[in-house]
C-alpha cells in the first residue's frame, strides 16, 4: 500500500513540474518570436514582430509567405529585427541599415505571393549590406550589365532604378520565384541567381 501512494506522489510531482515548465515564458520580457519554417529559437535570432498588424488573417498571411523562404535569414542575418506594419500607399517595404530592421507595410488586399516577395526583396536588401563589399557589388553590376548609376538610391530615384534594388529584385526571385521588377537589369537567369547565392553568405 505505501508503495502504490510513493508510486502515485511521484507521478503528481511529475506532473506539477511538466505544468510549470510549459507555463514558463522562454523570452520573459518581450515577444515571443514568430520563426519561420525549420528554424530554431534562440537569443541570438531577430525578432519578427506581428504585432502592429490588425488582423489573424493578415498575420497568418505573413507567416506564410516566411514560410515561402529558403534562405536561413535568422541564422544570417542575427541581430537584425523583422516588423510587419499596416499598410501605407507609399511603400510596401524599407530597410533601416542604422537600426538593423526591416519594416514590411501590409496592405489588406496583399496575398502571400506579394508579402513573400517583399519580404525577400527587403531581406535582400539586409544581406546585400551585411555580406557585400564593392568588389562584390561591381561583380554584380558586370554580370547583370547595368548602367553607370549608383549602387543606393538618392532622393528622387526609385529602388528598382538602382544597382541595390536591381540585386534585391533578384533575391526575391531567387527565394520566391516571381519576376524580378528592376528597370536596370530585367528579369534574372540562373547565371545571376548562382551569383546570388554565392554572395548571400559570409566567405
């Protein structure tokens, strides 16, 4: 009999402790992040903030189109913040370099395909500056035969009419498979999306 109550106390302390743990906050003091397909929590990671969003159908349109990439972004780019924003008629997306974060306006209308692609475009935006120098760059502006403009754009002159917005248009196509939208350089062969890739790494 006194083993079948020791049997039967151990279990309920068992118990007990699997409570406390799942009810335990991993990130205590922020918000818990919203990872994308095959990736692991962890400090070291970017956060992806959802929170400004209205919605659970444009959150869970956003998470779709994360789970859309291949590129390991979160191990990439570590430090960097991820935050998706209410629409705006004038942006879809914007890097801040200085801030490390990327901001992405979801507009109500946006499916997965759209998001997807902004996203890759901004995330590409962040690799471009976090992996590349000037050799790179002037490898690229060779290999896609583009116009003696600046690499970043000025005022005046749009993303896609630039060398930076020319590579980010390929790394969108290279993870989502949409055309790219780049005025400079049209749309990316497998030639560019081999460079894409090599250059999307630390070397």
């Amino acid at each position: 009999m006194g083993r079948r109550v020791e049997r039967i106390l151990g279990m309920v302390l068992l118990l007990v402790a699997f409570t406390v743990l799942m009810l335990t906050d991993p990130w205590p003091g922020r918000q818990r992040p919203q990872l994308g397909s095959g990736q692991v929590p962890s400090e070291a990671l970017p956060l992806v903030d959802v929170g400004a969003l209205g919605g659970v159908e444009l959150i869970d349109r956003t998470e779709a189109a994360l789970g859309r990439l291949a590129y390991p972004w979160q191990r990439e780019l570590a430090g960097w913040e991820l935050a998706f924003l209410p629409g705006r008629p004038d942006l879809r997306g914007l890097t801040l370099p200085a801030a490390r974060r990327i901001e992405i306006y979801v507009r109500p209308a946006d499916d997965v395909g759209i998001i997807a692609h902004v996203v890759a475009h901004e995330i590409g935006h962040a690799v471009d500056l976090t992996f590349n120098d000037a050799d790179d760059r002037g490898a690229w502006a060779e290999q896609r035969e583009l116009p003696a403009a600046g690499w970043w754009p000025v005022e005046g002159v749009h993303d896609f009419d630039t060398g930076a917005g020319d590579w980010a248009e390929c790394f969108a196509t290279w993870q989502t498979g949409s055309h790219s939208l780049s005025t400079v350089g049209g749309r990316c062969d497998a030639e560019d999306l081999a460079l894409v890739a090599r250059l999307s790494h630390d070397r």
